[in-house]
C-alpha cells in the first residue's frame, strides 16, 4: 500500500460516513464491512466469508471467503485467522436485529 492511499486515521470517521447506500447493501452493512477489513487488516473477501456462527465472543474465525458470488478456502493458510469485533460490538448487534440473527 503506497502512503499516499492511506486514510488517515483522523479521517476514518468521514470516510465511513461517506459510503452510501447502494441497490446491493445499506449504507450501514457497507460501514461494518469496511471498519472490519480496516481494524484487521482484512481482505473483502474475507470479511465476505464471516458467517454469525462464525463469532465467539470479541472474535470471529476466518474460516472461509467469498470471491465472485463463490465460498474458497481463503487466499492462504495465514488466511485463517481470528478477527477482533469487540469495538464493533453494537454495529453487529444493529446489523444482526436487522437481518434477523441472534
């Protein structure tokens, strides 16, 4: 990653703010999806891949992706690893009531 297409951090709030809601996913989903892949350093496809039953607690296992409308295995094993959701613990919770989960 160049420096030059680093947010910095005193931004992220703005550029969350910024993403709208699309005929895909709300404006909210996209926001959760980002800030997951931002805290951890993710790849899309892997926070694509995160399924409810995938989180315990302050963390979810990478077990899986979704690249082009397909589950895989992951790009690599260092693929697979935990995910830290404690900040977004209510976002999850306000994502799951909406999709009708826990």
């Amino acid at each position: 990653v160049y420096e030059r297409d680093r947010i910095p951090v005193d931004k992220l709030p703005l550029f969350l703010a910024a993403i709208p809601d699309t005929k895909i996913i709300p404006a909210q989903g996209a926001r959760l999806i980002a800030s997951i892949a931002i805290l951890n350093g993710a790849r899309v496809s892997e926070v694509l891949g995160l399924q409810w039953r995938d989180i315990e607690g302050e963390y979810a296992a990478m077990r899986r992706g979704w690249v082009r409308g397909h589950e895989s295995p992951g790009k690599s094993d260092g693929a697979r690893r935990q995910f830290y959701l404690k900040p977004l613990e209510e976002e999850l919770r306000l994502w799951a009531r909406r999709q009708g989960q826990r």
